[in-house]
C-alpha cells in the first residue's frame, strides 16, 4: 500500500501572504524556505512588489530566507534581484538532499526551519523526507490558464485523504489559534 502520509503538509494555509509568521518566530523558526512558481507567483511570472515586501518583513521579523526551486538558475537568480534570499535553483525536489542544503546555508537545524510550497509531490514530499515541518499553500496559476494537470488531479486525490485524517492537520498552529 503507497504511504500517503509523506505527502501530508503540517498546515494547509490559503497563500505565502496570511501565514502568520510572527507565530512560527514565536514558536522558535528561524529560516523559511519557499518554492517560487505557482507557490509566490504563477509559473514564470516574474516577482512581484508583494514578494519583495513580503521578505522584507521576514527579514525584519529575523527570519533568514531560502528559494528551493526546481527551475533554472537564470529564472532563480532573477526572481531573487530584489529579495535577498539565499537561492538553489535545480533542486531536484522531492529529493531531501537539496533541502540538507538550505539547512547548511541558513546555519539551522531541522526544527528551526519550515517551508512552504505548493505541490505535495515535490515540495511536501522533500520537507518530509528531510524531517521538516510543511506549509501547503493553494497553486497560484494564471488567470486564463485553467487547464489542470494530472498530477493535480492526483494532488487533489490524496488531499482528500489529508482532509479525513486530523491529526495530521494543524501540526504548527493550534486550530484556536
Ligand atoms: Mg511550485
């Protein structure tokens, strides 16, 4: 039977922009890792004046901040102009090896870090392997683009399950919270 529960996100939040980061310096995060594409814009979409402010303030909060993508180093070097992230572009996700690097690069440890992505088949599944606490957050797409992969259809598949089994829900934030 496949184990569904590696690709199980600790939170399953709405968008990167209403994360309540002062709760997760509070509990003692310290680095925050993201995806780029679909995670803090739509795919290829180049980055926008609400990410800059958006790790501007995490940088003010004291966060250190990481871009773990996929893509290429052009398109991570340049999504990153203004940001002042630490980057790895050419990730191989869901492979945990390039997550051990941005642990290595932010000087932290599994439990001062969280990342965020969305897609439970690359993102999630490489916080897991590499024992890191998740944030799923919905797919940013374009507007006119409304065609759905399969593995999207598959994402929803197991999501649904995620959806039945509540104590892998809320793993960061209390639900009263
Ligand atoms: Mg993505």
């Amino acid at each position: 039977m496949i184990k569904l529960t590696k690709y199980y996100p600790y939170e399953w939040i709405e968008s990167p922009f209403v994360i309540d980061y002062g709760a997760l310096y509070a509990m003692g995060v310290r680095g925050l890792i993201f995806d780029i594409d679909n995670t803090l814009v739509p795919h290829g979409a180049p980055c926008s004046s609400a990410v800059v402010e958006l790790f501007a303030r995490l940088h003010r909060l004291g966060f250190a901040t990481l871009l773990l993508s996929n893509n290429s180093k052009t398109r991570v070097e340049c999504f990153n102009t203004d940001l002042n992230a630490h980057i790895i572009y050419d990730a191989g996700k869901p492979s945990p090896q390039s997550v051990y690097k941005a642990l290595d690069m932010m000087q932290l440890l599994p439990g001062q870090v969280v990342l965020i992505g969305d897609q439970i088949f690359t993102d999630i599944c490489a916080a897991n392997r590499a024992t890191i606490p998740s944030i799923l957050v919905r797919y940013i797409g374009h507007e006119k683009c409304e065609w759905k992969g399969f593995r999207r259809y598959l994402e929803t598949l197991v999501l649904l399950t995620y959806k039945l089994r509540k104590k892998y829900q809320n793993r960061l934030f209390s639900v009263e919270s």
